[in-house]
C-alpha cells in the first residue's frame, strides 16, 4: 500500500472512513511484561506458521529492540533494503551495506531471511525518469540479474513482485502504474518471477498484493484481479510458489474475515502458499485511551489471523516491524503532528518492548490453529 504517485489520492484520502470497528475488549487485566513470554516464533511454529518481521536500520541501533528479535522471529524480512531504489540509488551505483548486514544478522541468530519488494512499480528512483522503455527493459534485467546473483542461496524466497494492481490509477487491466509497467506492460510481472527463477533455483518466489483483505472499493478491486492474475501465472508455467497479502488492517474500513478467509482457501486450491506478509493494525480512528486502543487492535488481530489461519495454505505470518516505536504508522505525517501520547499503536510490543494485548491475541490465534 503505497501513496499514489502524481494522483489525488493520499494515504489520508485512503484512511478516512466510517466509524471504529471492533468495539470489545480482549483479555482484561492481564499484566504485559517482557519476562516469561514465550517466542511469537515457537508458538507459530506449533501451528505449522513460520513468523517473522521486518528489520531495518532500527535493529542496530536499538538493542532492546534486536532482542525482541531474537527472541521472537524466525523469519527476517527487509523492510526498504531490498528496493529498487534503496539498492540502486543512482545508475549502476549500488548500495548492497543493509542487506548485507541484515543477511549476517539471520545467519548469527539463525534465522531465516527473506526479501521484500525487489520490483515494485511505486519505488522507483528518479534517475529513471524520462528514459525510453528498451532502456528501462535493459535497466530492470540487469537490476534482478545483479541482485539474485549476489543473493542467491541467502534469501529462502522472494517477493519478486509488490502491489501488481491499484485500479483508481485508470491503467488498462487495473495495473499499477509505474516505470515497469510503463515500459512493458504487465509482463514485467512473468518477466521479473522468470528472471528471478533462473539465478536462484531454491528459493520460493512471491507476488505481494495490498487491499484485499478490506471490504474497502479498493480491496473489493483488487481481489478478482489479483486472484486472476496467479491463474494466469500458473496457467502459463510461470515460476510461483507463494502469494502475499499484507493485512496492513485499517481501522476505519470494513472487513469480513470469513469472505477473506474463503478467497485465500481459492489460492490454496491452485498449490499456492499463502503469506500474512506485512501484518499491522491501523488505529488512527480508534479511541485516545492507549489501554482501550490497544484492546481493539488486539482484537482484530485476533479475528483476522484466526479466520485466515484455518486456511492450510497459510504458512508465513509476518508483521512490519514488532514495536510499535519503529512502525512506519510513527513517520506518517498525520501521526507526526499529534503529541505522544496519541502515536500509532499498531504492533504487538510498546515502546518500551513490552507485550501488549495484540501479543496475546496473536499468540491465541496460533494455538487455535494446532487446536
Ligand atoms: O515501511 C516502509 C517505509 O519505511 C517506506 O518508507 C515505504 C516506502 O518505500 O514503504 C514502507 O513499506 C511498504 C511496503 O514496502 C509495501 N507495502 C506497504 C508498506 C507501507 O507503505
């Protein structure tokens, strides 16, 4: 989910809506405390469900947060580094230091690592602009021939594709618009799995869409889209393993899980995984109390995974980012403007790496799983 580019829409038009949603309380007075608490990562691994986050430069700084790490992921997922634009700032100037670095850090601990967003029409460097598409072609083969080929082995799968539709941009076929798709029309979709697939034999290969968990215009949109889209990748033996729905959920839209949950199983039927990709709970429209705020978020953490876990096909749970402290809700510019106390909340730790009920509500979801 991403701002649109030259268009009217902004992530403000997106999140306003009609009233807060999920008005009961989960789990009154239990105490949040560090101490004790078993690893999000084991608990999921219980349920068949492999959990990660999303590191960035945070994790280096921050060494209370690298711990929450530690103790709870067994997936590392690259917030940013892995971006067109974050790995190749300007032309053949790479930048490989964060990946680099986030790779060493899965390796020391264990973990799994994989890589967010390796092409994405939204992310994109302005040296691009105005280029001819036969050299924009050459720029997006080189890019993912580079790329992969320094990886390769490393990354258990990637995201070789984000956010393929965004219809309120009027292209034909409901495509997000963007450098890629300028150029080549929707194959670079089947072009970018294909290369990926060539250099890197082992790893499983991921399409990444946002909004289709919503009952919102934009979900509703985008759902029948995508879904055809992995039909048609399948039918024409594109290389594709998984499918990612990033279940940034928003507070001020609706949702009905149980429709949600049957449009996964579909992918499922097809032999495709299935992966939580960016999970988060908006609560910009929820109340000012932190306590009764943190009980709705826990709450449609709760009624989401557990109707979207019952599908088999789902096999990876990921949240972006674990403390609420380094959400990327925090750097929005509306959320920068309000005073402290009424920050984003939308993670499964405070700032002060204590758990919160959202913690206990995932944890649930997992057991209702292996149950
Ligand atoms: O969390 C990411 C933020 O730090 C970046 O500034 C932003 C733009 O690159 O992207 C954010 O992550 C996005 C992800 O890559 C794709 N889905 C939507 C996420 C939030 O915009």
């Amino acid at each position: 989910m991403s701002a649109v580019t030259g268009g009217t829409l902004s992530r403000r038009d997106m999140l306003r809506g009609s009233a807060a949603s999920g008005a009961g309380l989960l789990w009154p007075g239990v105490a949040h405390s560090e101490g004790g608490a078993a690893g999000l990562g084991d608990i999921a691994a219980k349920a068949g469900i492999l959990f990660g986050s999303t590191m960035d430069k945070a994790n280096e700084a921050d060494p209370a947060y690298a711990k929450l790490f530690d103790r709870h992921t067994k997936l590392i997922v690259t917030e940013n580094a892995t971006k067109f634009s974050f790995l190749q700032p300007h032309q053949g100037v790479y930048d490989f230091s964060v990946v680099d670095g986030v790779l060493d850090y899965a390796k020391a601990h264990g973990k799994k690592a994989h890589a967010a967003a390796l092409i994405w029409n939204d992310d994109a460097p302005n040296w691009l602009k105005g280029r001819p598409g036969r050299e924009i072609e050459r720029i997006f083969d080189a890019h993912i021939e580079r790329v992969v080929s320094r990886y390769a082995g490393r990354f258990i799968s990637w995201e070789a594709v984000n956010e393929p539709f965004f219809p309120v941009q009027g292209k034909p076929g409901g495509y997000r618009d963007g450098p890629w798709f300028a150029a080549m029309g929707p194959s670079y979709i089947p072009r970018a799995l294909r290369r990926v697939a060539s250099i890197d034999k082992s790893a499983r290969l991921v399409v990444n869409e946002a909004f289709c968990e919503s009952n919102h215009e934009w979900g509703r949109a985008n759902r029948p889209l995508f879904k055809g889209l992995a039909d048609r990748l399948l039918d024409d033996g594109v290389p594709l393993h998984a499918v990612g729905f990033q279940s940034h959920l928003i507070s001020s839209w609706s949702y009905d899980d149980h429709a949600f949950q049957a449009y996964v199983a579909e992918f499922g039927a097809r032999g495709l995984d299935v992966y939580l990709s960016e999970l988060d709970v908006n609560d910009e429209v929820l109340p000012e109390d932190n306590a009764v705020r943190d009980k709705m978020v826990a709450r449609r953490y709760q009624d989401y995974l557990t109707a979207v876990l019952a599908v088999p096909a789902v096999k990876r749970v990921v949240t972006w980012g674990l403390a609420d402290r380094y959400s990327w809700w925090r750097y929005m510019t509306w959320e920068k403007s309000t005073n402290a106390a009424r920050l984003a909340r939308p993670l499964p730790f405070d700032d002060d790496m204590k758990r919160k009920p959202a913690y206990d509500a995932m944890a649930r979801a997992f057991e209702a799983r292996r149950a």
